[in-house]
C-alpha cells in the first residue's frame, strides 16, 4: 500500500471512529481487513475445565486468504499441527509433530469438536469481524454497549450464540483503534457463566506467508 492510499484510509478510519457508531466500527474494521492477505497471532484461548477451574490453549495461528489456515499448538499437545484444507476439504492433523502419525478429518469430526461449537473452518478474523457485525445487528437479543478504552474499543452485547443454535452468548469484542482488527473475545450464557475468552497478541500483518507453508506431506 503507498502512503497516499495509507493516509487516506488512516483519516477515515479515525473519523468514523469518533462517534462510536456501531456501522462505522463494522466499516472500519472491514476496510482493514480488506488490505489483509495473509497474517500470523498468537491466539491464548481459555475455557472452563472440572470444578470450576479453567484450562488454558495456546497455539500461533497463521492464516492466508482466501481460506488457508495453519495453528501450531503450544499448550497442550505441544507441537501437534492442524492445517486446513487439506486434501478433499479435510483437516490434516499431526499430532506433537511425530512425522509418522497423522490424520485427515472432516471440519465437524467428533476428535476436533470444541464446546463452543466452533470447527477450525471458521476461525479467521474475516469470519469474526462478520460476526461481529451479526452480533450488533440482527442478531443481537439485547442492551449494546459500546465504550471507549484506549488505545480500544470494546462492544458489549447479548446475541445468538454465533455457533450454537437456539442459544444466547454475552460477548465482549475488544477491538484495536490502531489496526481497526479484533484483540479479545469475552464469552458467558445468558445467565452470566463464564463460557470461554480468546486473546490474539503479537499479530504480523502481510508478513509473506507463502502456500507451502499450508502444505505437509505434499498435501
């Protein structure tokens, strides 16, 4: 992108934001990632575990459009790789990077099933950022809330459920006035439990990831 083009974007982007418009924050954060070709976070995911503790994930998420996704587990199953698509549309899982075992799995395969019903084919921050805009407008089922937290803005809001059908979620979106992208995901039921956060930090944008990066095994 030129620095004319950058400017221009920079001084929409900053005079949308002053009123804390629901549509502008969509548009912002739309029209950031619109120049986004491929990105690469570190994602820390936390969720309930058994007597009211909680479990922690941590893995990089490397993602290059239109739909190429790589996430390297940290914590747990350090090393086990996921990437999709694999061939047929699969999941091609490797599990603590043992080069002998692994597996191809569809996107809703009991193994990779997550509580929060979300499948690995709808992990992307483009998918969020829809979602996002769901969650303000048509599927909203209650008070938005919408403040100012600098150098963020964070939206409050009970909608439907984005994975779940016929039920409810109270999300928390923080999202970077800097880069208009998503920086947090707050989660709990209707009634106030505790569901799950997610929190991508060090995000690098176009950082060159080329299409093998995707491919293990000749996949």
């Amino acid at each position: 992108m030129n620095s004319a083009i950058f400017l221009a974007l920079f001084a929409t982007l900053s005079i949308a934001a002053e009123g804390i418009d629901p549509q502008a924050i969509v548009r912002n954060m739309e029209l950031a990632y619109s120049t986004v070709e491929n990105y690469r976070m570190e994602v820390e995911v936390t969720k309930p575990a058994e007597e009211g503790s909680r479990k922690e994930e941590r893995f990089t998420y490397t993602f290059k459009k239109p739909n190429h996704v790589r996430i390297d587990f940290h914590k747990p199953h350090s090393g086990t790789i996921v990437v999709y698509p694999a061939k047929e549309g699969k999941v091609f899982v490797r599990p603590w990077g043992w080069r002998f075992l692994q597996f191809h799995l569809g996107p809703d395969n009991i193994l990779l099933a997550d509580p929060s019903g979300q499948r690995v084919n709808q992990t992307d921050l483009g998918l969020l950022i829809r979602n996002i805009a769901i969650c303000m407008t048509d599927g909203r089922r209650g008070l938005l809330e919408i403040s100012e937290e600098e150098p963020s803005l964070v939206v409050k809001v009970l909608a439907q459920d984005l994975f779940l059908k016929g039920e409810n979620t109270h999300y928390t979106f923080v999202i970077d006035k800097k880069s208009w992208l998503p920086l947090e995901i707050r989660e709990s039921t209707s009634g106030g439990s505790f569901k799950r956060r997610v929190v991508f930090s060090d995000l690098e944008i176009n950082p060159g990831v080329s299409d093998s990066f995707f491919r293990l095994n000749g996949e």
